[in-house]
C-alpha cells in the first residue's frame, strides 16, 4: 500500500511539472506575442499619420503633390486594411533552428537541408540553437527592422512546412501556438532532431503536447472551411510553392485537402510576385454553395481584394446575379451543350440570328408542336426605301442578301460588322441614286456623296430598317433563338443528329424571345462563347467618378483630366474585370470542354 501511495504521489508531482512546464512556455509565447501586438499598433499609428500627410499634400493644389498624394493613400491604405485585420491565430509557429555551415542560413533564407557546422554537434550535450522564428500570417519587423514575425509565404518560413524527423533540415523543434485574439492559449511541439539533446541558454529545450498533427486534429470544427496555415505538411507546401510558369495538376482522394492547397497557394503567388499577378487571381468552384464554403479563407491568410472566388456557373457576365446559373440539365442534354460540337453551331447561329425568319403559314405552329414562351421578333425586312434627291430609291431582298454575305465574310464578331453593313447598304443606294452618274467633276461628286450619306443615314426609314436588318445582337438572345429547332437545325446540320437537335431546342423554350429566364450551368458556357462570337460595340468611354475630396480642394477645376491612381484602377477592375493573371481550377475533371474554353 505505501508503495502504491509514494507511486501516485510520483505521477501527481510528474503531471504537476508538465503542466508548470506548459505553462512557462505559454508564457515565453505570451510575452512574444505582446511585443507583436505592441509593434503592429505602433505600425497602425504610422500608417494613419501617413494618410493624414498625404491628405494635407494633396491640398497643395500641384499635379506633383497630387501624384504623391495618390500613391500615398495608396500604400497606406492597402498596409491599414491589413493591419485592422482581426484574424484568429495571427502568431501560430515558431521553428528553432541550429546554425548551419559558417553560420549561413541556407539561400535567400529559404530551407535548406545544411547539417550543422560541427559534426561532433551530435554527440555535444550543449550546443546552442542559432536562431529562433516565429511564423504568422504577415511579416511584422521591429522598429530596428529585425523580424518579430515572418510571413508564412516567406522563403525563411518554409522550414516549418518543409522538415520532417526524417530530413530535418536545420530544425530542431517546431512549435504551433494556438492563440485567439491576443491571447495564447496553448502551444505543441514537435522534435525534429532527437538524436540530439539540444540545449538553449544552458537549459534543456523543453518539448510540449503531442505535436503539429495532433494539435490539428483536435481544433473545433465549423460550417465554413478555415485556413490550415498553422498544420500544412511537406507534400502540401510543395504543391503551394510550385513554381507558376506553367500549369499545375494536384490530384488526391476526396478530403485530402486540394481545394485547401489551391487557396493557399493562391495567398502565396500574389505574396511571391504582387507585381506579376497584379491582374488578379481567379479562382473557379465548381458551386455557389463552396464559394460560401471556401471565401472566408483567403482573408484570414492576409490576401484580400486580389483573388476573386466564382462559381463555374457564374463566370459569364450573362449569368444573372453573383451566383449565377445553378440549375443542371438532364444528362443528354449536358452532353450536347459541353460539347466541342457545339463552337460550329454557335458559329452558326451567331451569324444566323440576324435573320429573322417570317412566321410559319396560316394555322401552323413551330415545328413539334412547340409554342415560343414568347411572341418571336418581327421578321427580318426584305426591302430598304429611301428618297434622296428627290427620287425614291430601293433595295430589293436579292441586292440585301448580297450586301450581307459580303459583310459576312470574314471573321470578325457579329455586333462589330454593323458599320460595314452600314457602309455598303448606303454605297448599293448611292450607285443606284441620280446624282452618281450626272457629274463628272471629282470634287463635286465627292460632295454629293457626303451630302447624301449624311442625309440618308439620319432620316427614320434607314436607321429603323439598319436597326432590324442588322440589330445589335445579344448572347442571350441567339441563345432563345435556338430554342426555334426548325433555325437550330439548319446551324447544327451535320454536326448534332436530329435527336440532339430537338433536346437542345426544348431545353432552351423555357426563354423568352430576348433571352431572359432561367439559365442551366451549361448554358453559361454557351453565352460565354456567343459573347466573343458577336463581340461588343464601342461605346464612349465611362468618365472617371468625381473624387469629392478633388471637389472640396478645388482640384477637380485644376486638374480635370488627372490619370486614373492605382487604386481607382484596382477598384475598376474588380468590378470590370474579364482578365485574370492566374486561374486555380477546383474539381477541374469535372469541367466540360466548352467550360474549359470559357474559363
């Protein structure tokens, strides 16, 4: 009995140490996260006074002060949007690190396999740790520029990622601190080297919890997807890190963590090359449903603004509304409609719907018995009457259909031809007018002609016949003209079979005339492709918004035509914005060929 008590005492004094133990180290974290927070406040009140200076600047009333103004506001207030940032587990690693051969750090900081200087470490009882880094999800440096946190995407961080206990590296023990707000909460390490007994200041260092994994493994779980900056392993940094010259493949069972990579990597390319992907990151989820899922990650890790997350059936500026089309069509039809058939019937049909065809005879309906959801355009007009010099001229339907497929017969969009058509419907009228042929004077038949287009292409009857002959074509409206299956088969012939035909028609009867209702995902795809085959007319350009602190100064009157900052140019592509620098697919097999064009 008394050996049993003096055991029981032994293991309560043990578990009382760890957990003394424990708790010096949290303090140790503790105190080091303070200094943080201390130094990102200090740096908050910087980027504030910053502002407020280039406020005043701007208030000069110069084009230089402006500038500089501008690009002021710029900067800080990019650096104060980080900084205001509330993220949990801002601090979550730190790596102790043996110095490596003549004291380097290995290339640009980053990990490096280098064995320490001295062989006779392993067997020495007292060597020191070099160096000591904590990893956050930014960098923060003190006010002598010395690093208190790196950013996880930096070179110098990869050790923490990268070393396992079968190749090291450099590291000796790594930490993950677990912190919410300013406050840490608890800390796991993990023993890289345990063939050696390293020492720092002369004290054992001490080896808390289970490890990274583990720690991992026992966080709370939510109804949104959170980073895992604090728990990526080797392989998965790999994948993050890869080089972007080229296209990258990560494949892996469900719930290996893929789509989780693919925004952590997203955060570590613009944090590598900000000027290279300033055009932004798209990144493409196959549903609305994990787009809300997966958006709350790329904020926490820093990154914000730069990286767009977008359902597949929301790409297209056609697809109504942020989440776009989410409706599926029956297989058979999704078949036809993902297609690479289907770029020669939209070929077709872009250059096709500018002709309306008349309704079908007396008593008849469109072909197997559909009814359009809506009453059908007017016909295309067969005939053009003008009066010019006094004379009326005309047009017949074989001189119209002529001009058109001379305008048709390159390759350019649709909607960007019209002022071709324009130009020879009005040279057909000249050549048929009275005044071609009664002067022989250069000059003065120039000056007819002029007077002529002019007055012709101003008056009613020619810009109503222009605007039904050759109207402005939208992608939404070709697309309902396809629900007409006795016009789709005329486009799909030889390229879908009668059965494909009728199933693609019936799916789109569910449109009006001008295209409005209800999208498949599918159908995105297919106006994304009308969009580049009819092309958009040129219009004036929008005016830059007035900036209100350019009006309270009076620099608006002094500077009206001032270029566009960076940050008006960041703000306008984002809500313009077609282009992006890098594309991340998520569950990309699954993409069908015509999706894979759109994106």
């Amino acid at each position: 009995m008394p050996s049993a008590v003096k055991k029981g005492a032994s293991v309560a004094a043990q578990d009382a140490a760890v957990e003394s133990l424990r708790d010096r180290e949290i303090g140790v974290e503790q105190e080091h996260l303070d200094r943080v927070y201390h130094r990102l406040e200090e740096k908050i009140h910087e980027a504030e006074f910053l502002m407020n200076d280039a406020v005043k600047r701007g208030q000069v009333g110069t084009p230089g002060a402006l500038a500089e103004r501008d690009a002021q506001v710029f900067r800080a207030g990019i650096h104060l949007n980080r900084l205001n940032s509330e993220f949990e587990d801002f601090l979550f690693g730190r790596i102790d690190l043996l110095l490596g051969k003549d004291g380097e750090r290995g290339p640009d900081g980053a990990y490096t396999s280098v064995e320490p200087a001295d062989d006779s470490v392993r067997d020495d009882a007292t060597a020191d740790i070099a160096e000591t880094l904590h990893i956050g999800r930014i960098g923060v440096l003190d006010s002598d520029y010395a690093p208190l946190v790196i950013d996880w995407r930096a070179p110098a961080a990869a050790p923490f990622y990268r070393s396992t206990p079968k190749d090291p590296g450099r590291v000796v023990r790594r930490r993950v601190i677990r912190s919410k707000g300013r406050k840490v909460l608890g800390v796991e390490d993990d023993l890289m080297r345990p063939e050696l007994t390293a020492f720092l200041g002369g004290e054992k260092l001490p080896v808390i919890g289970d490890g990274a994994l583990m720690a991992a493994l026992g966080q709370a779980r939510s109804h949104t997807m959170r980073d895992i900056v604090s728990s990526i392993q080797a392989e998965q940094d790999l994948v993050i890190r890869a080089p972007a010259a080229s296209v990258t493949e990560v494949t892996g069972g469900p719930g290996t963590g893929k789509t989780a990579v693919a925004l952590h990597r997203a955060a570590y390319l613009l944090y590598q090359d900000r000027r290279r992907y300033a055009g932004g990151i798209l990144i493409v989820s196959p549903t609305p449903l994990l787009v809300a899922y997966t958006e709350g990650v790329l904020p926490s890790l820093g990154e914000e603004g730069q990286v767009a997350i977008r359902a597949i059936g929301s790409l297209s500026d056609d697809a109504a509304g942020l989440e776009g089309a989410t409706a599926y069509d029956e297989p058979a039809v999704a078949r036809v409609k993902g297609s690479s058939r289907m770029l020669h019937v939209l070929r077709k049909a872009a250059r096709g719907a500018l002709e309306v065809p008349r309704p079908v005879d007396e008593g008849g309906q469109l072909a197997f018995g559909e009814e359009p959801a809506q009453a059908a355009a007017p016909a295309t007009p067969t005939r053009l009457r003008v009066v010019a010099f006094g004379a009326r001229i005309e047009l017949e339907a074989e001189e119209l259909r002529r001009i058109r497929h001379n305008v048709l017969g390159g390759t350019a969009p649709v909607n960007l031809l019209r002022p071709r058509a324009r130009k020879l419907l009005l040279d057909a009228l000249w050549n048929k007018s009275s005044g071609r042929g009664r002067y022989t004077d250069p000059e003065l038949i120039a000056e007819l002609r002029s007077s002529f287009d002019e007055d012709v292409s101003t008056e009613t009857p020619f810009l109503e016949f222009l605007d039904a002959w050759w109207p402005e074509l939208t992608p939404r409206r070709v697309l309902a003209a396809m629900a007409d299956e006795r016009r789709l088969a005329r486009w799909s012939r030889r390229i879908l079979n009668q059965g494909e035909t009728r199933r693609l028609a019936r799916s789109l009867k569910r449109l009006d005339a001008d295209g409005n209702g209800p999208l498949s995902v599918h159908d995105v795809a297919i106006l994304d492709e009308l969009q580049a085959l009819l092309g958009t007319p040129n219009r004036p350009k929008r005016k830059r918004e007035a900036d209100p602190l350019d009006q309270l100064t009076g620099l608006d009157e002094l500077m009206p035509q001032r270029e566009e900052t960076q940050w008006e140019r960041a703000e306008r592509l984002a809500a313009e914005r077609t282009e992006y620098a890098h594309v991340i697919v998520d569950e990309a097999q699954d993409l069908t060929p015509m999706q894979w064009r759109m994106v």
